[in-house]
C-alpha cells in the first residue's frame, strides 16, 4: 500500500524534479504573448513529452502553438501563416512527437526546411524535446556523406527533418522508404516552392501514402503555396496570425550614406550600440568576405557565412555563433530563413535588399520570440526607392536614425531593470 502512496505522491512532483533552464525575464512582445491562455498539460501530451518541453524553457505556448497543436493533434491539415520568431518549430514538433509510434521501426513524419541551417537547429529541437521519449531524429542535408546518411537510416528512424534535394535523392535510391510516413511539415513554404527547388516536393509527395496529413507554415503567400494548397490539402484549417507582417519587437531605422562611408558609420555604430550579438547582412557572397575582414582590422571579433562556403565550415561557425563565441556574424541570405540565435538584439542591412520578402526574413533575425531588437538600414541614394516601396509593401515604418537610440528598445538588462521597477511599483 505504502508503494502505490510513494507511487502517486511520484506522479504528482514530476513537475518539481525537473532540470528548467533559468527563467528569461526579457520584456516580450505581444507576438507572443498575445495567447488565449492556454497550458501546455491542457492538450492531453505526453508526461515524457511535457518533460521535455518544460526543460526546454517553453512555460506556456505562443499564439501560433495554441493554434496548431491541437488542430494537428486531430490529424487535419494545417495551412498557417504566422511570422518568424514566435515559436512555429515548437507548432509542429509538439504534436509530431505526441503522435509518433516509437515502436514501430519506419519513417512516421517528415520536416522539409529550405536550408542546412534551419534543419541542423530543426533537429536540435526536435532531439531536446524528445529527450524522454524513445523517439530516433535525423537530420539530412546536402553537403554532408551520402553514404553515412544512408546507414543512419538503415538503424531505425521514425522523424526525418531535410533539405529536398537530399530526401528526394534517399527516397529514388530506395533508402527512405516513404510509404508509412503519415505526417509531412513544410516550413518555409514559400521558399521550398520557389524556382530554386522546383516540382522536387510534387516528386516526395508522390512517395507518401494516400491518407497523409500536410502541415503548411510560410510567413509569405505567393501564388505558388496557393496552387499547392489546392492541388494537395484536404480542407484544410487556416490559421493567420499576420495582421502585420513584421515582428512587433523590431525598431527599424535607416541612415542615409554614401557607398564609401558604410564601413565608417558600422564602426561609429559598433562604438555606440549595446550588442549583445549582431548579424549584418550583404547583398553578395564576395561583399560578406570583404567586410568581415574589414571589420576584423577594425578590432572587432566577427564570423561571416555565406552558401559557397563547405558544409562542415558552415555548421562550425554556426554553431560557434550561436554559442556565443563571437559576437558579429556578416551574412549573405542564406541566413535570412528561420535560424534562430536569441542573443541577436541588432541587425544591420549593411546593404539594402530589393525584395519586401528578402528584408522581412532578415530583421526577423533580431526580436526573436517576442524580444525586443532594431534593425538598421544603411541607404544609398539608389536605395531610396527600394526603401519607400518595401516600407508600403510591408505597411510598416523605417524611421530615421536617431543621435541616441534608447536602450530600453534593444538591451536586455536594461529590460529587465525596467520590468523589476514595474512589478516594485504595483
């Protein structure tokens, strides 16, 4: 009797023996936080899952979590629009993971991502959160050894997150055998049905069985996730969460230069800003070279990445960044797509995008899940159209640069000081 006490007295501490992560008392935006209220015990997880999400950090589910993971969870498709940074891989993976079979030794669901990055930090999060549960994760990208990729799969694989260009050519060899994969997530829609991979998800999709469920995620509509969606979702459940299209947290700025005076007025910049980390973005592979060695001469510790670069370069530097190890990052777009390092609390457009879509993507590196960031613009005279018109396409406002910009905006502990007077005054 004493046993089954212990045992129940067990069930109801769980929650108390768990390693959390120390609480994140940044301000957040209502991107956010702007939820129904809901709790993560409410959808009928799990405990190993709750487990892991919890040591995770994840406290309660963001707005496009509350909205996606039961609908997915009753095994309807899901169309959803819902900006970058506010929790959308947490969206899928949750009711993925509730829902995979760990005894059954075959490819369940399938996560397609547009770049090696957004799938190595896919991964990453699928794994944490399976953590207490005995569920296989892979991860396969081009730029990595076929033949180890094959043999991972041959050892028992129930979620696989890729590239397309890499699960097509697994799934024609006859190693990914698709025909018992019941979930496909597409993120980054928009991007995975561009020029760049075109007709490659009509060939996976031909692979996959006939009662299937398709999980859509893209932050822009063109009219090729349109066609798509019509051609493939069974009446699917729509979820817009994109009244505007850029982060609430992101102050956007733009200081008018001249060609010769960006390097100057990024190291003026360097000198007055609080980075925590920043990215800073070019228009070309050779401009991202250039100005990374410029910036190192100037004193400053800075990593730069672009797609020439080889794979296992790419991945180290990633992860370096993200650790913390470095504090600037200069980019081409390859990392525009959903790579997420929380520390990033500065952009800086070093050259300005032509694309509405383009800029989006890039100063949603800064703000992420709801904190607070800027972004800035450096303009060129022939810029200045480009700056008026993606203003109007995205309905938002670049305002120009202030002599101070307030901390409160972008700094995390002045955040957090402001938040300790606030709760000290109620």
């Amino acid at each position: 009797m004493k046993n089954s006490i212990d045992g129940n007295m067990d069930d109801a501490n769980w929650k108390a023996k768990l390693k959390l992560p120390p609480p994140d008392h940044r301000v957040k935006t209502s991107d956010v936080t702007l939820t129904k209220g809901n709790e993560f015990e409410e959808y009928c997880l799990k405990r190993e899952l709750l487990m892991g999400i919890f040591e995770k950090g994840w406290e309660k589910p963001s707005p496009i979590q509350e909205a996606s993971i039961p609908i997915a969870l009753s095994g309807k498709d899901i169309l959803a629009r819902a900006k970058n940074g506010t929790g959308k891989t947490g969206a899928y993976s949750i009711p993925i993971l509730e829902q995979i079979d760990p005894e059954r030794d075959y490819i369940q669901a399938l996560i397609i991502v547009p770049t090696r990055e957004l799938a190595l930090q896919t991964s990453q999060i699928c794994i944490e959160l399976a953590k207490h549960l005995n569920v296989k994760v892979m991860v396969t990208t081009g730029g990595t050894n076929l033949k180890d990729d094959i043999l991972r799969i041959y050892q028992r694989v129930q979620i696989i997150i890729a590239t397309p260009g890499r699960i097509l050519d697994l799934v024609d060899k006859g190693v990914a055998k698709m025909d018992q994969c019941k979930i496909l997530v597409l993120d980054e829609a928009d991007k995975l049905l561009s020029q760049d991979f075109k007709g490659m998800l009509d060939m996976i999709i031909q692979k996959l069985p006939k009662e299937r469920q398709i999980l859509l995620y893209s932050a822009t509509f063109p009219l090729t996730v349109k066609m798509f969606m019509d051609k493939y979702l069974k009446n699917p459940y729509e979820i817009n969460l994109m009244e505007e299209l850029t982060l609430k947290g992101v102050t956007q700025y733009y200081a008018f230069v001249q060609e010769k005076q960006k390097v100057h007025c990024l190291n003026t910049l360097f000198s007055k800003l609080q980075i925590t980390q920043s990215i800073i973005f070019c228009n070309s592979t050779q401009r991202v070279e250039l100005l990374a060695k410029k910036i190192t001469e100037l004193g400053y510790c800075c990593y730069y990445i672009h797609a020439k670069m080889a794979q296992p370069h790419r991945n180290r530097v990633f992860h370096d960044f993200r650790a913390g190890l470095c504090r600037n990052l200069v980019c081409s777009d390859l990392f525009t797509r959903g790579i997420d390092v929380q520390a990033v609390n500065v952009v800086i457009n070093f050259d300005f995008p032509k694309m509405a879509e383009t800029y989006l993507h890039r100063i949603g590196r800064s703000g992420r899940f709801g904190h607070l960031g800027i972004a800035i613009n450096l303009i060129t005279y022939d810029d200045r159209f480009a700056l008026h018109r993606i203003e109007q396409e995205l309905g938002t406002e670049i305002k120009p640069i202030p002599k101070v910009i307030d901390p409160a905006l972008y700094v995390p502990s002045v955040q957090e000081n402001h938040n300790e007077e606030i709760n000290e005054n109620k």
